[in-house]
C-alpha cells in the first residue's frame, strides 16, 4: 500500500484549480507508466474482460472500444494502482487520509473514429457517494487540443445530477433518483467555461466525479489511448441508485447496506 511521500507531487495551485474547478492538468506525472500501460492496453483489447465493449455503431468509421474493472487480471493495471504515484497524488487533491481503488476505465479511439463521447458526469453512474472522488485520465498517445476530452469548469459544484447516458448515446433508466436531462451544451458552449488541452503521453487530467465533460470524435492520423484510475476519499460510502448502475459490481448489495464506507475487497486501501 502507498504510504505518504515526503514531499508533495501536485502544487497548491493545483490543488485549489481542483477544488475551484472540478478539473486540472498535471504535466507528466505518469510519463514513467506510460509503457506499461500501453502493454496493459494490448493485453486488455486482445483479451476484453466482460465489460468490453466496441461503442462505434454500425456503418460508423473507426473504433471505439472501452472496458473496465481488469485490475486484477491485468498485471499492468494493478501494479500502476499500487506502485504508481496515482494514490498519493489523488490524496492530496481530494484533501483525503485514504484512498481507495474504485475501478480503471480504459478508452480507445482508433484513427479516423466519427464518434464523440456523450456529455455526462459520472458519479449519478455509479455505486458512491461522496465529496472526495476523484478519476485522473491519462493519455498514452500524444493528444490534440481538438480530440482532447472536454471539461465544464465548476460543474461539480452546479448542486445537479444528471441522468447517465450509455456512450452509444441512450439515457439510462432511472426512476425515483429525482435527476435531470443533461442540457444542451454543444448548443450553448459560449455560456460554459470549457477546458480542454494539448497531452503528452503521461500527462494525466485529474477530475471530480461530478465534473460534466464530454468528448470529440477522432478524425486525426493518431491513436487515442487513454487508461482512467477512478479512486475514492476518506467520505465514500456505497449507495444504491434507482436502475441500472454502471460498473454494475455484481453481489455487492450482499456485502453493503446504503450508507456504509467502502470497505471491501473490491476496492481496496492502497493510500494510507
């Protein structure tokens, strides 16, 4: 288990950009996992887990392809979740004592792929609550600013939760949840401080949970591999939502009540 660094690896600038805007860039933090991950990524395509999915539709150009929930069974994954700075930078961002693994989320945009990623935010999506989230997404092929994922500024703190959309572009079932349909925000862009950058390989965008973001279509020459560390603070505690959550983590309800921390094998202290 990571144990606290002696000296700090995000700045105070950074930490507070977190805090004010749901979202910051942190330059070449993983620049050393970057081949690993890249393997990982070989290993997880050629062999999906049972999540795997290709969200590009028929007739459409491309690949995307994502999965989650192989840290077990993919060397690659579980070593950068215990060896890897990515807990002790994720404790000082979220201002947290512990960390917790949540799952990874692995992201695939071949070349000449027309399929954009959904506007959404991804707590209502998920088994947690809590204010100390956080999901660092890392680039393992240099990105463009215009295939970059795109972040809305503050809207973690908007006080809205969103119905979940799948990446094929359907809402989610929800009833009793008392969400909202996400707005329109390709139709009114000038209203939203959108933040998006240039990425190398190793440069990681740490952002909450509830940070709307969404993301283009890759119509450039260039790979677009991105492996996300989703992790969890001192405050998350497990919930049930009103349908269809997404890792679905089969079984849990049999270990947890609503309410609890959580404390269980599948998501283990690795920060502490």
């Amino acid at each position: 288990m990571s144990k606290h660094s002696k000296e700090p690896l995000v700045d105070h600038a950074d930490v507070q950009a977190f805090q004010r805007d749901g979202v910051v860039i942190l330059r070449g933090v993983f620049k050393d996992w970057v081949d690993p991950l890249r393997a990982g990524i070989d290993h997880n395509m050629q062999d999906p887990g049972e999540f795997g999915k290709n969200y590009t539709k028929e007739g459409q150009t491309g690949q995307f392809f994502g999965d989650y929930c192989n840290w077990q069974r993919i060397p690659e994954y579980h070593d950068f979740f215990f060896n890897s700075p990515a807990a002790a930078v994720t404790a000082e961002l979220i201002e947290s004592e512990t960390i917790r693994i949540f799952h990874e989320h692995v992201l695939v945009k071949e070349p000449g792929t027309a399929q954009k990623t959904p506007w959404h935010h991804d707590q209502p999506y998920y088994c947690v609550d809590g204010s100390k989230v956080c999901s660092l997404w890392i680039p393992l092929d240099p990105v463009d600013q215009s295939v970059c994922p795109e972040f809305i500024a503050g809207s973690h703190q908007w006080g809205k939760w969103f119905v979940p959309t799948k990446f094929t572009g359907d809402a989610y079932v929800r009833d009793g949840d008392n969400m909202e349909p996400i707005p329109d925000i390709d139709a009114e862009r000038a209203n939203y401080d959108i933040k998006s950058w240039q990425l190398e390989p190793g440069d990681c965008i740490a952002f909450h949970y509830l940070t709307v973001h969404g993301a283009p279509e890759n119509l450039s020459s260039q790979r677009r591999r991105a492996f996300s560390a989703r992790l969890m603070g001192d405050d998350a505690t497990y919930v049930i939502r009103g349908g269809e959550m997404s890792p679905p983590f089969p079984g849990l309800e049999k270990k947890l009540t609503p309410g609890m921390p959580l404390d269980s094998e599948e998501f283990p202290l690795i920060y502490s």
